[in-house]
C-alpha cells in the first residue's frame, strides 16, 4: 500500500496528522491534549537497543509519557522534534515520519556523557505509529543514537543499555 500524505482535502488523513501533531506535541512539551485520546492504555514500543529503556518497561500509556517527559528534562525548554519527511498514513493503519531533533543537553542521560551542559546536539530519526480504534497501540523508533552519544562524547558499555 503507498503512503498518503496528510491533507485537509482528504478526511481519511486527518486522523495520521492530528495522531502526529499530538505525538511531537508530546515530545516538545507543547501538547496540550489528553493522552488517554491518542495512545492506547496498553501499548507495545519498540526501542534501539543503545541509550534506550528496555522495550518491555514501557507497556502503558503512562509508561511511555514518563518516558518522553523523562527525555525532555534532559534538554533545555525550546528543544524541539520537527517532521522532514511526512507525515504519511499508510492505510488507515501506520502514520510514519522522518524527524530532525535539535536541543541544548543540560545533563542526565546518557550518564557518561563528558559534555559540557549546554552543548548542543541535533539528530533524527524515523518514527512509525500504529494505531488501532484511532490512538497509537504500538510504536518503533528508529533514530540516530550513536550520533548524540558523539556529540555528548558519551561511551557505550559493552552490552550495556542505560
């Protein structure tokens, strides 16, 4: 099935841009929706292995939003996720996004990090959301990790994740 733009002229993808516009609300701090409207109470995440929870921790909404918020308080109030590529509906299924990150570290994760606070960092990455009864029921993240933990000059234990 081909990806569809979102768009006004088309109703049926109405719902994959308010679903993103919700979820980088989220991820900048800006949201000012319920939670409970756009993420399904139990929902599966799947996450890079480097610099990330483990999946299995994050099964709820609640869960996933201490989360984001948790990635947030490590960056200074203007950090902000914006989409480069999409938002696409694919179906009435999956609403998938190329994002660029930019923000100012102001300490805590990643732990070694040897960076000075203040120091800024840009990455991306590629979310894809799939939705059920219209609310996000399971989520993977692909992103450039490796990237941050280099310009944090951050290490990576062996087999580690933090």
């Amino acid at each position: 099935m081909r990806p569809t733009p979102a768009s006004a002229e088309n109703p049926t993808t109405d719902v994959g841009q308010a679903i993103w516009e919700f979820w980088t609300g989220l991820w900048n701090g800006t949201g000012g929706s319920d939670p409970a409207e756009f993420i399904a109470d139990d929902v599966t995440v799947h996450l890079p292995v480097y610099g990330m929870p483990p999946s299995e921790s994050l099964t709820t909404r609640d869960d996933v939003t201490r989360w984001i918020e948790g990635f947030r308080s490590c960056y200074r109030p203007g950090a902000r996720f914006a989409a480069e590529l999409g938002p696409w509906l694919v179906g009435d299924e999956f609403v998938v996004a190329r994002w660029h990150f930019t923000g100012t570290w102001q300490g805590g994760v990643p732990g070694t990090a040897t960076a000075a606070p203040g120091t800024d960092v840009s990455i991306h990455g590629v979310d894809i959301l799939r939705l059920e009864n219209g609310r996000i029921a399971e989520y993977w993240l692909s992103d450039d990790q490796l990237d941050l933990y280099g310009q944090l000059a951050a290490t990576i234990p062996a087999g580690a994740r933090s």
